[in-house]
C-alpha cells in the first residue's frame, strides 16, 4: 500500500496495524504531536467521511492500494476557521440587514457550529459582550420577536458588526503578523511610563487610570502571544527559537505569565500595594526585555 501525505510521498513503517481504523489512530497521534491534524483520507480515489468513521474503520489495509491523508497544520486550521467564521457572520448581518428571510434561516441553523467556535477568536474583554453567550441571547430574541421590535433586530445587527470588527483585526493578524507585531511593540513602548507609575495611580486615587494602564498591557500581551506563531508563516524567525542572557524566549514568556496570574488574582483581592509593585517592579522592566526580543525579529526567508 502506497501511503500519502496532501499528495506528496509520506514515509511511515506499519507494523501490526491490520485495519484502516488502526492506521488512522496511530497516524492521527503521530500528526498531533507535529501540530497537525487530520482532515481526510481518500481511499484508492474515494474520498472517506470522517465524521462517518463506522463506514470505513474495518477496511482491511490489505486491500487498500493508495492512502492519502489530507492533513492540516494547528495555525492553518486557526486562519480557516477565522475565515470561514468571519464569512459567516458577515453573510448574516447582510441576510438580516436586507430582510432576507430564506438565507437568515438557513445560516441560522448552522449556528451551533458558530457557538463551538466563536469564544477561542475572542478575548476575555471581548467575550463579556461578544460571546457565545450574548450572541445566543441576541439571536433568541431576534427569532422569538412575534411582535416586530426592531429593537431586536437592530440589537442583533449591532452584535454583529462588532463581532466582525474584532474578527477583521484578528484576520490582520494572522495575514501580516510581523506588521501587527511592530504596531503592538510600539504601544508597548509608549505604555511604559504609565505601567511604572500604577503604584502612584492607585496611592493619588486614580484608580481608573491604573487599570486602564493594566488592562491595556495584558490585552498587548494577548495579541502578541497570539500573533508570534504566525511569524514562520511568512518566513520570519522563528521567535520561539531566540534567547537573550540564555533565556529562550518562551521561558521569558512562560515567566511573565506566571506574573499576570499573580496580578490578576491581587486585582481580585484589591492588594493595590502588590498590584503597584508588580506593575513597576517585575511587569514594567520585563516589558523592556520582550521589547529586545521584538528587535531581533527579521526576514529569513523569501
């Protein structure tokens, strides 16, 4: 049996699998461990259902000439979803905007696709009004209006278009990420000042003031953890792969990471003392270190 990968020749050795269902398991693993998963097989021409496994797990491997297995990477996947979501909630903001009763419907049944997937594009500033579960809410208004509130329907719209802001930015992201990257070190740089000064924010009752410096440097950091693994894509180095003072880059992060947990969790006390010195002691002065990380980025591949 000749097996391929998306086409291309695949060297893999089997030893005592007998049955497709067998291959498929152990290839699956192998794949996962590399960031990949699965997304079809076709079987001498014929291309299999994977969601209809009971169909082709007893195929004997025997009586299987060509095997090729469609296969996708981790942040390939991420972009395909992000696409088709935001296809998605574009083609219905337009159906409700023009009244198109038919296509409304038939996108709104496929909704719990769209649900299982909304919340991982989002973060957690966004999900509190851009959730599954505000987006749920919106919609059982929308489609339980007997009395024709345009308030509803225009509440729905009004989701929506924010939804697709946010999706707009993420797709930036993934589509030009050493761009979004120099934009998000550049706010970084700018936010310093304040971060350093939190602690005398929150002692002269500018309370507001400290935790917009917080939260905008935790919603920095999520963006910047989002878009890093887009880097290779575009042929960027590999940042995961840098050290400064002999520590790689996702030690560094897996540091200041422990440090946001610690500040978060005095956020929920009130702890405004240690909230202060995390902010000019550990998180303002390991700003300036991810910023010589972002200085080392460059173009290694055409």
């Amino acid at each position: 049996m000749e097996i391929t990968l998306n086409s291309e020749p695949f060297d893999v050795t089997i030893e005592n699998e007998k049955t497709l269902s067998e291959l498929f398991s152990g290839l699956s693993n192998w794949l996962n461990k590399s960031g990949y998963e699965i997304t079809g097989l076709i079987q001498d021409g014929e291309e299999l259902k994977l969601n209809e496994s009971n169909e082709w797990q007893g195929n004997l491997l025997e009586t299987i000439t060509n095997l090729d297995v469609k296969a996708i990477s981790g942040s390939d996947r991420y972009i395909s979803d992000l696409q088709t979501l935001y296809q998605y909630i574009t083609l219905l903001q337009n159906a409700i905007l023009a009244g198109n009763k038919s296509l409304t419907t038939d996108l709104l049944s496929e909704l719990p696709y769209i649900t299982n997937t909304i919340d991982s594009f989002l973060t957690k500033k966004d999900l509190t009004a851009y959730g599954t579960v505000i987006l749920q809410e919106h919609i059982n208004n929308f489609q339980n209006d007997n009395n024709g509130k345009s308030e509803n329907r225009d509440n729905l719209i009004h989701l929506l278009q924010g939804i697709s802001i946010i999706l707009q930015t993420r797709i930036k992201e993934v589509t030009s990420p050493f761009n979004e990257i120099q934009n998000t070190a550049e706010q970084l740089k700018d936010l310093i000042p304040s971060i350093s000064d939190v602690s005398v924010m929150l002692q002269t009752g500018e309370d507001k003031k400290a935790m917009d410096s917080v939260l905008g440097f935790i919603e920095l950091s999520e963006k910047l953890i989002r878009t890093f693994p887009f880097l290779k894509n575009f042929g960027y180095t590999d940042i995961s792969k840098i050290s400064i003072d002999s520590e790689s880059f996702n030690d560094f992060y897996k540091d200041l990471n422990s440090i946001l947990t610690e500040l978060v969790e005095a956020f929920n006390i009130n702890d405004s003392i240690l909230i202060g010195d995390l902010m000019e002691y550990e998180i303002a002065p390991r700003v300036n270190k991810l910023l010589e990380y972002l200085n080392l980025i460059e173009k290694i591949e055409e």
